[in-house]
C-alpha cells in the first residue's frame, strides 16, 4: 500500500532527537549530582518524560503503519490506551499474512532493509527490542495517571533509594526482600469517586535504556518510511552484556485508597 504524500511530507520535517536531548540532560544531572534530593527531580522528569514518549511512539508508529495522519495525531487517551492493547500487546490481533503486529513492526521498519544478513545478532536483537517494547508498553497502562499527576502539578512527590520487603504478618521469619530500587515516586490518581495515593519505585538506569530503544525504532521507522527505494544505513542496539544489563530490570507498585 503506497504511503500518503501527506505523510511522507509530515515525516521529512519531524525531529525526534530533541527527546534524545531531553532524555540525556536527565541522565547526566542523575550519574553527576551526590545526594538523592538533588537527583529526585531528574528522575520524576525522566519517567515522565518516559511516558510522554510512549505516546508519542505508539501515535507516529500507527500514522505510519495505517497511513491514517489526522486521524492517529489527535487520538485521545483514553483510545490510545484501547489501542496499545488492541495492536501491539494482543498477540491475537493478526494481519493478512498471520503476523502479529510487534513482529510485523519490528521486521518491516525496525529492521527494514531486504539485506537484513548485514545487521548483526538480528535474532538476538529481535528478541531484546520485542521485549523492550513490550515492557516500556505495560509501564504506559500502568503508570499512565503519573503523566498526568506530573503535568498538572503537586500530585507529585519524588524520593531517593528504597528497598522494598515483605512479610507474613505473624511469622518471626525476617522480611523477604523483593527489589532495590534507586528511585521512589508518589502520586495521586482518582478511579471511580475514589483517590488513591500510588507508588512506583524503580532504577532510573533501566528507565533511560527503555528511552533510548523506542527513540532508535522511531528513528528507523522514520529512514524506512522516507527511504524511497534508495540505500539506508539503519542503526540498531544491542546489550553487550545481558547480565550487566538486565541488573536494573524491576519495578514496584502500591495503590492506597485515600479517599
């Protein structure tokens, strides 16, 4: 199906490598700043901005795979969340050729050249930007009320490292300790009639390697989309060390009823 000349118009002037800035500032205040006071806010502002990107990818990423421009731009929130559950997370939802949408995306655009032999631990690769993706997916579903917690002021608290236990009320067995975590956030959301006070603790490290993979597949959806049929040199990340890695994956939720 032939791409819109709107669209492809619309893409030759877009620039994501402002969010790149944007992530890398908070990145740098967080490895050189002391004390976790100073380094609370760069955390609070990396998630959200985290969260912000989400959205940002799944709308460019449906324009350009539907070729529907007005239609993706303007979606609402509460249809994009419909949407992230509908295409990428339901692995029913198949097209004509029986492919699920992360792997038609991942092989069509991420990895969108015919050579694909010359793009190095591709299988590997597959695997590490799918369940990427994934992941910083659910953390959207999850977390999304903390966007806008963020945005519309003092519904927002950050704190430094946490460690979080639990244990059997009543057992003298010590606590069991489930993660640690460099970064607290405490925000409020109301569901129904009720506010909840909401907890998320994670590593910003883990946090900044999500960023940085969604950013390379806009990047390299944006090459293909505008490749013409002419050569393209994609650029494509890959963990050297899945164990050092892997060493921030986690992340902790509580939801208190407060009202």
């Amino acid at each position: 199906m032939p791409v819109k000349k709107e669209i492809i118009e619309y893409y030759r002037e877009v620039d994501f490598s402002i969010w790149e800035k944007s992530v890398n500032m908070c990145f740098d205040k967080l490895k050189k700043l002391k004390t976790d006071k100073a380094k609370t806010p760069w955390a609070l502002k990396m998630y959200a901005n985290y969260l912000q990107l989400i959205e940002i990818f799944c709308i460019n990423i449906w324009i350009i795979t539907e070729g529907e421009l007005y239609k993706n731009l303007f979606i609402n929130n509460s249809n994009l969340r419909k949407k992230i559950e509908n295409t990428f997370l339901n692995k029913k939802t198949r097209n004509a050729q029986g492919v699920d949408f992360v792997t038609y995306f991942l092989e069509s655009w991420v990895f969108g050249i015919q050579e694909k032999e010359t793009i190095n631990n591709l299988d590997k690769k597959r695997r590490t930007y799918e369940s990427l993706l994934r992941e910083a997916l659910n953390d959207h579903l999850k977390d999304y009320d903390l966007l806008n917690a963020y945005k519309h002021g003092f519904r927002t608290k950050s704190r430094g490292a946490n460690s979080v236990s639990i244990k059997k009320e009543g057992s003298d067995n010590p606590p069991f300790l489930i993660g640690n975590y460099n970064t607290k956030i405490i925000y409020l959301s109301k569901k129904s009639k009720t506010v909840y006070e909401c907890s998320l603790a994670f590593n910003w490290e883990r946090v900044s390697q999500k960023y940085f993979f969604l950013l390379n597949m806009l990047e390299n959806t944006q090459k293909v989309l505008l490749a013409d049929n002419g050569k393209i040199k994609l650029n494509t990340l890959y963990p050297l060390d899945n164990k050092e890695f892997n060493k921030h994956y986690g992340a902790f939720r509580i939801n208190t009823p407060l009202h």
